[in-house]
RNA sequence: CGGGAUGUAGCGCAGUUUGGCAGCGCGCCACGUUCGGGACGUGGAGGUCCGGGGUUCAAAUCCCCGCAUCCCGACCA
C-alpha cells in the first residue's frame, strides 16, 4: 500500500466493528445492521427506500401472519387507487390539515396541468369513503369490512430507512358498522388480536398498548389505539394503530344507510395499519453487536444448514430436506468453494435463529454442529435426533426473545409522580391528571411525549376523559 | 425554512490549504495457494472529480452561479 495513510490501512480492519452500539449514535449501529444484514438500501429519491430480497423475504413473513390474522376476522382484500382527487382530502376538515404538510402533489401528467391536482395517497380513508358512499345502501350491506396492502406516500421532513420513510408499504383496514358500539368493538378486536398477537407473538416484542392523547390521534379520528415498543437505547417507537373514525368520514362521504325502521343513518367508521415500520422496530428491538436477530416465527430462513466441506453437501441436502418436511423453514448452504467463517458471519448478520454445521469429523461422529444466533451457544446433537431438536429449540429462541424484550421494558420503565422528573431513556408513568395537555406541551419542548393512556389496571380506556388513566411517557422515533 | 457539513470508481474515502500524469481500501474479474469462524499472492477491469460559467499555459483543486445529499432543529396523524 505505497502511499497510504494510517487511515486508509486499517480500514479493513476497522470496517469489522462498526457494529458496536453506543447509546448516542445508535441509529448509526441501527444503519449498519440494515447495511450488513442486506434488508434495504436508501432509494435514489430522497426519502425512499429499495428493498433487498432479505429484507422483502422478512416483510414478507410478517406480512403473512399479518393477513392471516385480518382474513380470520372476516374481512376481504381489496385494490383502490393510488391517486386521490385532492378535493376528496378536503371533505373531512382534520384530516385534510393533518395531512396537508406531508402530501405529495402531482399537478402536471399527459403532458398538461390537471384541471385538480391529485395526491398520491398517504392513507385510504377519503377514496374509500368515496366507494363506501356507493356501495354501503342498506343495513343488510354492513358490516363491510375492507383490508388493502398498498404502498403510501408522506413526504415527511426527516426520514430514516424502515422507521419513517417518504414511501412505505402497508396494510390498512376500513370498515363501516351500524353503530358506535360495533365500530368500537372493530377497533378493538383488530388491536388486541389482528395486532397485539402480530408483534408480541411473532415478532417477540412486548409493548404498552394504549389510546393516543388528543394531541397525537390520527387526523380525523374520534379514538386512536397504539402499540407502543421500546427500542434498544430506550426510545419508543409506535408499531401499530387502530382509528374508531366516529361519524367524521361518514358524514364528510355521506356514507349513509337505510335502518330496518326505513331510517336514513350515517355509518361509524373505523381504520388500522401497520406498516414497514414494524422491520425497523425487530432490529432496533431485537438486534445486537453481531448483527440481526430474527424471532424464528418471522424468519425467512429459520435454520440454515451449512456444509462444512465438500464431501458432505449430500448428507447436508439431506438433512435440509428432511427439516423442510418437518415444517421447518430450512436453507441448505454448499457454497463450499467460499470459506467457512465468511458464510457463518453472513447468517449471523441475517439474523438465522438456527446455524447447523455439518463436516467431516461430525459425520464420522454421527452428530451435526448447533449454533444458536440468539445466545451464540454451540452445542452437538445426533443427527438422528436433530430435527425434534431443531423443533424444540426454536421455539425456545421465540420464547427467549419475547422474555428479553418483556425485561428490557419492564427495567426501563419508572413511576413518576411530577412532570419534571422525567429524564433519560425508557417509559415513564405518571398520572394522566398530573400531566395534561399543558404538561404534555412542556414534555415537547424537552423531547419527550406522551405516547399514550391505559387504565389503572393497565387496559385500554374507552375514553380519554377516564379520571384513573395513567401516561406513558418516553423518547420516541 | 434556520444552523452546520458534504459531493472524486459499485461502496467507503484521500487528494483541494500551496493549480502540474486520477489515487487508496473494500468489492468485482482471472490464475494459483488456501478455505472446521470475516484467507493470501500475482495480474486485471472499472472515472461526466455533482452541473454550468469564469480565471489560467494548465483546474478535482481558485472565483461566481446552480443542484443534490447528510447531520442538528422545527415537523413526524
């Protein structure tokens, strides 16, 4: 290296430990781990993002048990357009305010200026309430319950890979009941089920479930639900939210229906998304200074079956094909020709729960190699017996996750009685009556917001003028 | 929009102060040796130095204008 500066020799080098998190420049460690564990790269527009066939595969995963979930509480898949009319935004007052910062316009197409500029849509209520205004008629026609996987636009001022970008993909659910009670019951149900059972059960992250102050309810909502995680270095990150929209998009759509009285009635309104978020949120919860670590129910590839030399690869195939019977999502790696420990630190970034090393001296052995990404353990196990092994512990790996992340937000969370005693990292609790909206709008200018209220008894409240609520305070992203 | 930086090979950067052959690391390609935890050697390919204008014998480098990106803040329904 003739020539080269101190700098520049060790580069190599120092390119190895850039994963170390640090709690003041973490979302540098956050970056790295995208960067490394090939989920996504920044898009060539500022703001969007290109996903990598990792990163897809995951998102893919959870998209799976997403659609699972909402399919098993009777609602049907549907496609609208990704251009709204921008007057259809102006027929509900809020949500046209909340959202107007953050729109993309186009004002220009076919080579002329359109007579009404159209937005690419950042949410779906407004060209769905357009639909429903025709499609609901009668009483008979509801509930009608809408689920579309789309991508959105909100041209937001700082974005940042997988928390917040300009385009993200989702999933939004709309639905319109007779009465308040049944939208409340929507709400809900997709809440604690449809969601709840999204991110605690298969992506391992424990999270304070709430309602939103004023201040932060989605622009046109009565009520609005949050799943509320905590990340590594103490911030709170928002994975998920349920709207009861009331009668505001009813009424601004005219969403009406004919009562079995032969009463004209407005309709009530609810909707939900979780986003790509949720992928940002499983490494900043999950993640360590190796890299990725997957919850084996969201894992693409749950176990990895590396050859260690090749004269094994067939005994290997073999075994890949045997967990795949099993029902365990199974990757056979006989790169041979590239060295050992570049393919094990190549799962490790990925984040495989299961790595199963086979050469050699295990075959003459009758064993295979088991590494854990979750501990970094290693431990030998027959190779008749590896698959109800495999089995086992993946489940133990889920379950271990979930119990890191539970401890993780029950440590950081501290009760606190005034306004000025919170400072630092993790969630605070402190009496809703002792903070209020002029407490809140202090908490702001010191970075902190109310992320959201439950009960006393620590459930979600029917609404935000409860005398027992409790605020959950934090650092957010 | 306010404050601060940056723009040079696919990626990360040096070179700009003091104008003088376009460089380094990683990655990529070929061959060989390796390869039970991020291998090494030799050779090679790869450039609109963000764009436009100016000064000069000569500009990545100096001057002017513009554009883009990043960081801090505001904003994040």
């Amino acid at each position: 290296a003739a020539g080269g500066s101190p700098r520049r020799l060790w580069a190599p080098m120092a390119a190895k430990n850039v994963l170390t998190p640090q709690a003041e420049d973490f979302p540098r460690w956050y970056q790295d781990v995208v960067a490394k564990a090939d989920l996504a790269e920044n898009g060539p527009a500022r703001g969007t993002m290109t996903m990598k066939p990792w990163g897809y595969a995951l998102w893919e995963r959870i998209q799976a048990e997403v659609d699972a979930r909402i399919k098993a509480t009777g609602h049907d898949n549907v496609m609208f357009p990704l251009f709204i009319p921008y007057s259809f935004l102006q027929k509900e007052a809020e949500h046209v305010e909340g959202f107007s910062p953050e729109l993309a316009l186009v004002t220009h197409a076919g080579g002329e200026d359109l007579a009404e500029p159209l937005v690419v849509r950042p949410t779906s209520e407004t060209v769905i309430g357009d639909a429903m205004s025709r499609w609901i008629q009668g009483h008979r026609d509801l509930p009608l319950l809408l689920n579309q996987w789309s991508n959105v636009v909100r041209w937001e001022l700082r974005p940042r890979i997988f928390l917040r970008t300009s385009e993200f993909w989702w999933q939004e659910g709309h639905t319109a009941h007779a009465t308040r009670e049944e939208a409340q019951e929507e709400t809900l149900t997709i809440h604690d089920r449809v969601y709840l059972e999204s991110i605690r059960d298969c992506m391992a992250i424990d999270v304070v479930s709430g309602l939103k102050t004023k201040r932060e309810t989605f622009a046109g909502a009565d009520l609005t639900y949050t799943h509320e995680g905590l990340m590594r270095d103490g911030k709170a990150l928002q994975m998920a939210t349920s709207h009861n929209l009331g009668q505001n998009f009813a009424k601004g759509f005219d969403i009406t229906y004919t009562d079995a009285n032969n009463t004209v009635q407005h309709v009530w309104t609810t909707s939900w998304g979780m986003s790509t978020r949720t992928v940002g949120a499983l490494i900043m919860a999950h993640g360590d200074d190796r890299g990725l670590r997957l919850p084996p129910v969201v894992a693409p590839r749950q176990v990895v079956v590396m050859a260690v030399k090749d004269e094994v690869t067939d005994i290997c195939a073999d075994l890949d094909q045997r967990l795949m019977r099993a029902g365990v999502r199974s990757k056979l790696d006989d790169r041979t020709e590239t060295s050992f420990g570049r393919r094990a630190v190549e799962w490790e970034l990925k984040g495989v729960p299961i790595r199963l090393e086979l050469g050699p001296r295990d075959l003459a052995d009758g064993v295979v190699t088991l590494a854990r990404r979750d501990t970094g353990t290693k431990e030998t196990v027959s190779l008749d017996g590896v698959a109800d092994r495999v089995i086992d512990l993946l489940v133990e790996v889920q379950d271990s996750l979930l119990a890191q992340s539970t401890q993780r937000r029950q440590a950081d969370t501290t009760d606190v009685a005034e306004v000025d005693k919170i400072e630092g990292p993790g969630f605070f609790r402190i009496p809703w009556n002792d903070v209020g909206e002029t407490g809140e709008d202090q908490l702001a200018e010191r970075g902190y917001t109310v992320r959201c209220l439950v009960t006393s008894e620590e459930g979600l409240p029917e609404s935000r003028d409860q005398d027992d609520l409790i605020a959950y305070v934090a650092r957010a992203y």
